[in-house]
C-alpha cells in the first residue's frame, strides 16, 4: 500500500496537484488527513462531492469500518500528532512507551488507509496534510510505504495568498488571515521541517517540486510522480500539456478549489507580481532570503513572469 505525502507550506498548489493525481486509475486523492477526525467527522464537514462527510459514498463506508473508533479519544491523539512542534519528537523518538497517544493514533490510521483501500480499490493514497510533522508520523507507520513529494512556492506569492485571499476554513469560520512577516516565517520554517524530514528519506521516496515548474508543465510533472511512485502513467486526465479533465472527487479538507470539476487550465495565478505592496514583497524576500537560492528562486522579482 503506497501513500504519497505532499509537504510543505500551503497555498502552493497542493490541492490542485493532489486532485490531478486522484484522476489516474488506482490513486485516490483524499485530501488533508489530519483533519479527518477533528474538525470533519466531528462537525460533519463536507467532502469534496459536496455531500457532508457522513452522507458521502466514499467516506460513508471508510467510516463505517472504524465504527468502533472513540472519535473524542482519537481526535485528541491527532491534535496531540499534529502539532509542529512535535516533528523532532516524530522523527528521532526512541518509541512508543513514551508517547501513549502515537500508538493508538497509528493503529487507527493503519485501519483507515486499509479501509481506504477496500472501500475505494485504490493502490495510491494522495494526502495532501502538508504539515512535516504528520510527515513524520506517516513516515513511522508500519505496514506501509511512504513517499514524499515536497512541493515549494515562491515566499512572495505565498505571502500575497495568505495576506489576500479570503475563504471559509472547514471549521467554518474565515481563515486566519496572515501579514507578510507572519507568513514567510511560517514558510521558512514548514519548508525546513520538510528537509529535516527528508534527510531521514530515502532518495528513492521523494522529489522536490517548486509549484512554477509543475503549473509550467503539469503533464510532464505528474508522469514524473508515477514514476516515482513505480506506477503507470496510464489514464492521465490531460486534454493537453496545462489542460485536465477533473470529476467529482471526495478530498477532506483543503483550499475550495477541490469543489471544481470539469476542463480545468492549470496555470499561475500571477496577480501578486503586480498586486503585492513593495513592503510586503521585501518583507518576504529578507525573511525568506536564506533560501531563495536553495529553491532557485531569484532575490529581486519583477513584475513580468519569468516562466
């Protein structure tokens, strides 16, 4: 059973990349899954199909075979895993004796990937969680074979996105928005959890991907990912090289773009190169400055697209 990870910052593609890889046979794209418990079964969030996560015929199902689940209990584990600040504790632990929580979070996700599984006939899990830490926790999981794909975005538009963009969150609130400063730190630091992570990876489970080069060639990309992954890239929902053909999916969680269906152009959302206030540009840009050039990203960035 294959898990591919996408981590990283969010607001850099992940939602539409993982929606395109859950259109070849064999993947199931299922979002953010350290959202599962806490807050989309307890709030009844809403899947991707648009039908509340109990009523869905995908999650439905899953669900009924962990029906014995405390859902209070396991939803404690989870936030307990997911915090960030646990991704060195996930990483070079000694073992589960002195973490109560990881070994009953990992048995019952254990169940939900097989459930996954039987439910869906899938040979690929696409989780698009992003946070390093749940990497981490995936990376631990027995039974399993995990890979990872760091997916990165230039600090700038980032910043433009979280500082700009409003949308409802699954907890139905508007999510948080996020001052330059906020939000590239927040970069440097998700995107470092990420390396750590990776360092304890082998070669053969990851790639890096900055967001510019998949949207620059979609198809090329996601053939890249299957080979990766050892799997046939075979069934491709692409018209053409940017153009995909994407029906209903059943994603948890995730940017509202996972609500689209239909002939989808993938391509840069540019606005930010003119949009973005000079100060916020430069904020972002110091902050990040350490690894501009890591990502292969250059230190002043013009107005007119490069790619």
């Amino acid at each position: 059973m294959k898990v591919l990870y996408i981590l990283g910052r969010g607001r850099s593609g992940s939602t539409v990349l993982a929606n395109v890889l859950g259109e070849i046979p064999g993947f199931f794209s299922a979002g953010e899954l350290r959202f599962l418990w806490d807050p989309v079964v307890v709030q009844r969030s809403q899947c991707g199909c648009g039908m509340p996560i109990a009523e869905c015929p995908v999650w439905s199902k899953v669900l009924d075979r962990l029906a014995d689940v405390d859902v209070d209990r396991v939803a404690a584990w989870q936030r307990d895993i997911v915090r960030e600040s646990n991704i060195f504790k996930l990483i070079w632990g000694r073992g589960n004796r002195e973490w109560p929580a990881l070994d009953g979070y990992a048995r019952v996700t254990g169940r939900l990937y097989r459930a996954i599984e039987e439910v869906t006939g899938c040979s690929v899990i696409v989780d698009s969680s992003k946070r390093p830490s749940y990497a981490a926790f995936i990376n631990r999981l027995e039974g399993f074979d995990p890979y990872f794909v760091h997916l990165a975005r230039d600090p700038r538009a980032s910043a433009y996105s979280w500082q700009s963009r409003r949308h409802a969150s699954i907890r139905g609130a508007e999510v948080h928005r996020r001052n330059a400063l906020d939000s590239t730190v927040r970069w440097d630091l998700l995107n470092m959890g990420s390396e750590v992570l990776l360092r304890r990876v082998a070669r053969t489970r990851q790639t890096h991907l900055r967001y510019e080069d998949f949207v620059d060639a979609p198809r090329t990309t996601v053939r890249g990912i299957c080979d990766l992954l050892g799997e046939p890239a075979l069934g491709l929902p692409f018209v053409d090289e940017s153009t995909v053909e994407l029906g209903i999916n059943h994603t948890i969680a995730g940017n509202p773009s996972r609500f689209k269906t239909g002939s989808i152009v993938v391509r840069d959302t540019s606005e930010w190169r003119t949009e973005q206030d000079a100060v916020s540009r430069w904020i972002a840009t110091l902050v990040a400055l350490p690894f501009l050039h890591h990502y292969g990203y250059p230190v002043r960035r013009m107005a007119t697209p490069p790619y």
